[in-house]
C-alpha cells in the first residue's frame, strides 16, 4: 500500500482559490464597457492562502503523525479506504496538538469571528468611479470612420440623444444622431446603437433613411444620416388636403411594407421619426430604428419600450406588438394629419390613456368624419388585429380606389 495522498494545497472556497479542472476554459476577462461604470485600474488581491483555522477563528486540533502501514500482499501503490481505528485499553494515548491555545469559549451566545484582514476581499459598499462622457457643441469635431464631423448646429435633443448638423467628408451637409447612455446599462446602450446602425445598412429603400457612417467617440455611439429639411410633427396641427395625405401616407405604407417584408416592426412610428424632404412633392424617410424589433418568422414580439401616446390596443391586452400595430400608428398618423388634431387626448394621465385604447375612442372619432378616408382610417384603428388591414399593401389597395387619388389634382402622375 503505497502513502495517503496528501490534501489539496489549495481547498475551494473562501480560503483558497478553486483548483482548476483540466480543459476547462479559462475565466472570461472583465470588460470595462459593459456598464456605465468603469472598473478599478487593479484587480483585487488574491485572498491568503488556506490555514488551520475555520472561520469561527478557533484552531482545529491536528493529531500526531502516524506513519502508515504498508500491508505485504498489496502492491506499493495507491492508497486505501481509512479504517476507522478501535481504541483499546492497550493502545497508548496520543495527546492533541494544537498549533495555538484555543481561547475559552463562552457558555450561550455566538463565536466571535475572526476579522478578515484589509485588502483579501473586496467590499460591495465602494462605488466604483462613473463616466463623464462631454456632449458634442456647435465647432466640436467629430472623428468618424469615413471623414470628421463639425457640428454646426444641434436639430433636435431627447431623453435618450440628439440630432446635429454637421458638415462631414467632402462638405457635404450630414445629420448626425448621438446616442447617450442616459442612465442606462452601457451594454444596453451599445446594443440598441449597433442594432439600429445593422438595420439602417441592411434595410436600403427610398422611404428609409440613409446612413452614410458609424462610429463612437467619447464613449458616446453616433450615426451619420442623410439631412432631412424637417420631421413631420411640424407640419401636423393644421388640416392637410386629402391629396397630401394621400401623398404622404402612400410612401409612408411603402416603407412600412418593405420593413414588414425583411421581417422587421419599427413599433415607434410617429410624427417625430417620419422625416420630409421637399422637392417637386414631398419625400417621406422613415428613421429610428432603435428600440424596432424583428420578427423572425414569429407574428407578434414582445417590445422593450412603448410609447403610450402611440400604443396599440393589443400592447394593452397581451402585451405584444405585430405588423398590424404598425399599421395602427400609420392610422393615427392618417388622422392627425386630414383633421390637425391628435386622434387621442394626449395631456392626459396614463389611465385616462388606456381608457381612450381600449374604448376604441380613436376609431369612434375616424367615423364619425364621414367620409371614404374616415371610414378607411377607422377600419385601420379597430381595437382587435382581425379586423384591421391585414397589410400595409392592402391598405394602399384601397387609398388608390378613393376619387382624390384618382383625380391627382395635387400631385398628378409624372
């Protein structure tokens, strides 16, 4: 019988770091951008190495060595069971050593517990240092991957980013859409920047905004974007002509469907991220793609973000969001656009907001227009998907049947 194995020199837990099990992979490294905090420039100290003494702080006794024997007919090699020994009046008494006197412990209460000394483990109370990130201003320079960025003007600004207007490679007039953290989980943020920044590559049609560039500078994520004259929230509060709702809602339902087609739901279409270009007539480009999901041969997803001003009826019933509730914002935006107001009461409490959705108040208040375009905008805001448009395509269908299309007094055929 060959010796006892001797213990391991380095026992998991608290006292020691965990062996490692051969060809495991090793422990991945700490990325310092997966949040908005940025982590210590030195790692924390190994803990100290394993000792007799537990954590109660009171030292085990250790008995005296007995060499073991070695039995004749077993080869010299391995080990065996331990076979608990008998004690006998014959067998002499082996005396504890202990490598320190134990302290007295008291009669009732708790152990005291041995402090751990400064620096073995790290505390959870330390807030590590945050990331001041600095926002671009008019003259900043902005290093991107195809050219530099002068800003020259700030568009528009949000909770979650901002708009400039930059002069980019080759003097050409760029906007350039920053997208800050905000509070949010720096991962989350990367995340939802590079969706949008694949989807903006990926999705190329003459109603969807064009993206030239991506970058990041300054811990902040940008995309330069073609330069629109202006968002369509700033042509609603004024009743428009059937034919420019006409116009506009005819490539507004084209790019929708072409979303619809790659299997994608922006699921935030309102007048904010539906961008005009003026020409001969105007040109419609939808943008902000970040909080969009994709269906991925699935009919409804569920979404991170709702814009309660634009919800659905069925974000309200099952929480999830389809083709159809792109087509209900469309008919929202139909609305607002033929009467200049809001089909919905917006400075309201978010109750009285869920009572107008599942009432179907919007629907009730395209009816009561009474005419074609009502009545087909009424058939788009229904508060069951079943009986909505069952695609942007349909929609259309029946737009091109209306007379003031036909007839295209306002913008007539080229």
């Amino acid at each position: 019988m060959g010796p006892l194995a001797a213990p391991s020199p380095a026992p998991p837990g608290p006292y020691g770091p965990a062996p490692m099990t051969p060809g495991a992979p090793p422990a991945p490294a700490m990325n310092p951008y997966q949040s908005q905090v940025i982590p210590p420039s030195h790692p924390y100290p190994q803990p100290y190495p394993p000792t007799a003494t537990p954590a109660h702080g009171v030292p085990i006794p250790q008995p005296a060595h007995v060499p073991p024997q070695v039995h004749p007919r077993k080869p010299d090699r391995g080990t065996l069971p331990a076979i608990p020994a008998v004690t006998t009046p014959q067998m002499p008494h082996v005396a504890p050593v202990s490598p320190a006197p134990a302290p007295s412990r008291p009669a009732t209460g708790t152990i005291p517990v041995t402090p751990v000394r400064p620096g073995s483990f790290p505390t959870s109370n330390v807030a590590p240092p945050r990331i001041m990130v600095q926002y671009p201003q008019v003259g900043s320079k902005l290093p991107g991957t195809r050219g530099t960025y002068e800003v020259r003007d700030v568009i528009g600004s949000g909770e979650f980013g901002a708009v400039y207007e930059c002069i980019g490679p080759f003097d050409q007039i760029y906007a350039v859409k920053m997208v800050r953290p905000s509070n949010r989980p720096y991962s989350e943020v990367h995340a939802e920047w590079a969706r949008e920044v694949q989807r903006l590559f990926s999705l190329r049609h003459p109603n969807v905004v064009y993206i030239y560039d991506s970058f990041t500078h300054d811990h902040l994520f940008y995309l330069a974007l073609e330069r629109c004259d202006h968002p369509l929230k700033m042509m609603l509060g004024t009743p428009m002509q059937e034919g420019l709702v006409l116009e506009i809602s005819r490539q507004l339902l084209a790019a929708v469907q072409f979303l619809h087609d790659n299997e994608v739901v922006h699921d935030d279409l309102h007048g904010g991220n539906v961008l005009i270009t003026h020409t001969d007539r105007p040109t419609v480009k939808i943008s902000d793609f970040g909080i969009s999901n994709e269906l991925r041969g699935m009919t409804a997803v569920r979404p991170n973000i709702v814009h309660h001003a634009i919800m659905a009826p069925e974000i309200l019933v099952t929480g999830y969001t389809s083709r159809q509730s792109d087509l209900y914002q469309v008919g929202l935006l139909m609305y607002w656009m033929l009467t200049g107001e809001s089909a919905m009461q917006l400075d309201v409490p978010y109750q009285e907001l869920v009572r107008q959705v599942s009432e179907g108040e919007p629907r009730q208040r395209a009816e009561q227009l009474g005419t074609p375009l009502g009545q087909l905008i009424a058939k788009m805001l229904r508060r069951r998907e079943a009986f909505r448009y069952s695609s942007a395509r349909e929609v259309w269908a029946d737009l091109r049947e209306l007379p003031a299309w036909k007839q295209r007094h306002l913008f007539p055929a080229k």
